[in-house]
C-alpha cells in the first residue's frame, strides 16, 4: 500500500454488500474496519422471516470470481433454469429462463451467503468486524463516525478515513447527505408487502416440488414465490396488497389463512404443515424504491447498494446489482487512487443511469410475474423470444438475457431490447403485406 493512500476505509454495514466491499478492500492491501448493527451473524445469529431468497446471476457471479469466492457460494447453491407457473387447478407450466441449460440463475440463501462473505472477510488481517455498532450519524466533512453499542447503550465515535455507507435504504449514513445543497432523493413504497413462509423437504429430506426451478402462482393482483434451498426446502414469499379484498389485512384468523389458501393455493397447501403458525409468526414488511444521488460527499463518503438505490426484489437483481458497484467502485479506486473524489464521481456517473433503469424493470418485472406469466400470450411471446434468439444468435437477444446474463448496463439493454423490438414488428408487418398482396394479386389474375 503506497503512502498516498488512506490509513482505512470504514464500512458501515455488513450485510452483503459491505461484507464484499470488506474482502475487495482487504484484498487490496487496505485498512478497514466493518461495523454492523446486528449480531455477528457467524455465531449462528442468522435472521429469519423476512430474509427474501437470493437469485444470484452473472452480475454477481462475476463480482465474486474476482475475489476468488464464486465456487464456494455456488457449492451451496441451487440451480434454477426457469420458472414452475402454479394454477388454481394444480396445472403445472415451465418456462425455461433461456435458450438452454446454460442460462441459469442460482437460489441462494441471504443469511448463509451473508456468513461466506463474513468469513472471508475476517480471515484477512488488515480487515476488522466489528457487531451490535449501530451508526447513528456521520460528519461528513471529517468522516468521523457516531455509533450506538446496541448492547450496552454507549455511545462511541471513530475517525472512519473514507466512510463506505452500505447500512441499506434508510441509511444512517446517507441522512445527514439529506441537507446538502442539490442532493436528490426519492422513496417509493409499492402497495405491496411480503411475509415469507417454508415448505420444508419431505420425510426423506428431499424436495417435495421440481427443484431446479422459480415456482410462481400467479393470481393478478397477489403472487407467491418459492425458491429452492440446499437443504431441500422451499423458502415463500408472498407478495400481496397491504390492504383490500386479497391482502394480508383480509387475513385475521387461522380458519382464515387456511381457507384463502386452500382457494387460491391448493396444491401448496398439503407441502406447508406450519402454514398458519408461519403466517402470524412471520412480519409483513414494506417494498420500497430509492432513488438519489449524487453518491458521494467529496473524497470522505460514498454509497452503494440499497443505500444508493434500493429497488423491489422482482428482476432478480437488487443483490447482483450491489455487487456489481462494489466491483465497478474498487475499479475505479484502483484507476483515480489517491484521487478519491474523482473515483466516487466516475463510479457515481458510471452505475446512475442504469439502476435508475433497473428499478423500472424491477416493477414492470412484478406486473409481468402476478399478471400475466399464466397467460397462453405471455408464453407465446417467450417462445417467439426464444426462436429468434436461436436463428439470429449474433442479432436478437432477449431482454431478460442481457440484463440477468451479461454484464451489459441496464440502459444499454433497454436501447437494443427496443431497437430490436422495432425492427421485428417492421419486419412482420412488411412480411404481412407482401403476402396480403400476393394473394391479391393472385385473386384478381
């Protein structure tokens, strides 16, 4: 480490993001010191119920080869090649995700990817975990960091060199940015919640539905979701209104819960013995967007993840897109070190434009899952996506391959995702007049 280059980096968070950020900076030779408000969770103080299995793809995969980390995850993985479409009358679909087997996303679970991380961060030396450290406010103009011991009540500060906010969407870190000069933030809550339930694997430990697959019932205003685990259970999310006819407020009563999914889920209702207790166990908790920038306060503090931009959970991308600014913010250390603020900057108009994007596909995304995957339209149209990706491989590439497959910017794939769009529906319609005109002109000769 050259003496050009901070005495640390403080990381407040350490939760997915800011357990890579730890590795990439520890493997560069940095001081850095994590500090989280939770208990470490490597003691098997993993949270439960309201976690949200993981779809881990190519984005993060990538994030992780480059820590030398992604064959370890993926050992605890599971596969998953497309999505398992769930009807009221037990009808099963599948919808492969791609053209082939190559094209897969991975369920992993969020507290035990969480602990990976952890380890790997507290085996470097440079590199200090420190737990029940709940941030409470930065200076911004010095770094220093305040913080609350959650156990013992006392209050502390530490001169955190360059602050690294990865403490999620609400952000301690990123409150006192608030009151800066053309600083912008938006927050956006769906109408939606989720509270998430278990189908546990059957009495052999084996899984009790297709394990290599996204289970979806979709039922138009309201879904659920299963993904599988290693350990042969499903982990469920439902995604329902807070409020209304079909929302967890219409739900008071076990014979409730037990009827509504006998209704509307019947064929999952035998696979979840503890259905009711996880119900009323388990929370409901909100869905929100964030949207602000810029993501930086001169050289001392920077932002990633969900505390930057924080998007619903249904294009499979929050985490990999977290991985991904941790991936591009160390390139752009690497590249304008000892030149922080123009590091912050790049890195800041590199990822802006395209997790704004993301956002948007990750709403229109929940549309497409709750309203129209059962639809004999929607599959129509994947099949079709299929077939000119595997005619013209060097031209057509479905939206949902670039954005999960590549490492293409969102917005990049948006732009050809529409450029290919236009010229398919030209091409068809130009295909459709010659032949109306041909049969014209063979009825009137």
């Amino acid at each position: 480490m050259s003496d050009s280059q901070p005495q640390k980096f403080t990381i407040v968070g350490g939760g997915l993001g800011g357990a890579l950020m730890a590795v990439y900076l520890g493997q560069a030779g940095y001081d850095v010191e994590v500090y989280e408000m939770r208990p470490d969770m490597r003691g098997g103080n993993v949270p439960g119920g309201r976690s949200i299995n993981l779809a881990l793809s190519h984005r993060g995969i990538v994030a992780l080869q480059r820590v030398g980390l992604a064959e370890d995850i993926l050992k605890t993985a599971v596969p998953m090649r497309g999505r398992m479409i769930h009807e009221t009358n037990a009808t099963l679909t599948f919808q492969r995700y791609g053209k082939d087997d190559t094209h897969v996303i991975y369920s992993v679970s969020r507290g035990g990817l969480n602990v990976l991380l952890l380890e790997a961060a507290g085996r470097l030396p440079n590199v200090k975990l420190f737990f029940n450290k709940k941030c409470t406010n930065v200076r911004l103009d010095t770094g220093v960091v305040e913080l609350l011991d959650m156990k013992t009540n006392e209050k502390s500060t530490v001169d955190g060199g360059i602050v690294v906010s990865a403490d999620g969407a609400f952000s301690a870190v990123r409150r006192p940015m608030l009151k800066l000069d053309r600083f912008d933030y938006r927050q956006d809550y769906l109408k939606h919640g989720f509270k998430e339930l278990v189908i546990p694997p059957d009495s052999q430990g084996s899984f009790q539905m297709a394990p290599n697959a996204l289970h979806i019932w979709p039922r138009k205003s309201f879904m659920m979701i299963a993904l599988p685990n290693e350990d042969g259970s499903y982990t469920c999310t439902l995604f329902w209104p807070f409020d209304g006819p079909h929302s967890f407020d219409a739900l008071q009563t076990k014979e409730d819960v037990a009827r509504y999914f006998q209704e509307h889920f019947p064929d999952a209702v035998p696979l979840m013995p503890t259905l009711t207790e996880d119900y009323f166990t388990n929370p409901s908790s909100s869905l929100c967007t964030v949207r602000c920038g810029p993501w930086y306060y001169r050289d001392k503090v920077v932002l990633l993840g969900d505390a930057a931009h924080a998007v619903v959970p249904f294009y499979g991308q929050g985490m990999n897109a977290s991985f991904e600014d941790v991936l591009v913010l160390c390139e752009c250390i690497e590249q304008y070190k000892p030149d922080w603020e123009k590091a912050f900057r790049t890195y800041y108009h590199t990822r802006k434009e395209h997790v704004d994007i993301l956002a948007d596909l990750a709403i229109s995304n929940f549309i497409e899952m709750r309203d129209h995957t059962g639809s004999k339209m929607f599959r129509l149209k994947k099949k079709t996506e299929k077939l000119l990706s595997q005619l013209l491989p060097f031209w057509y590439m479905p939206l949902y391959t670039m954005t999960t497959h590549t490492r293409m910017p969102y917005g990049d794939a948006i732009k050809r995702a529409k450029h290919q769009k236009r010229v398919v529906t030209m091409t068809a319609i130009t295909t459709l007049v010659i032949v109306v005109g041909t049969i014209l002109r063979s009825l009137l000769t």
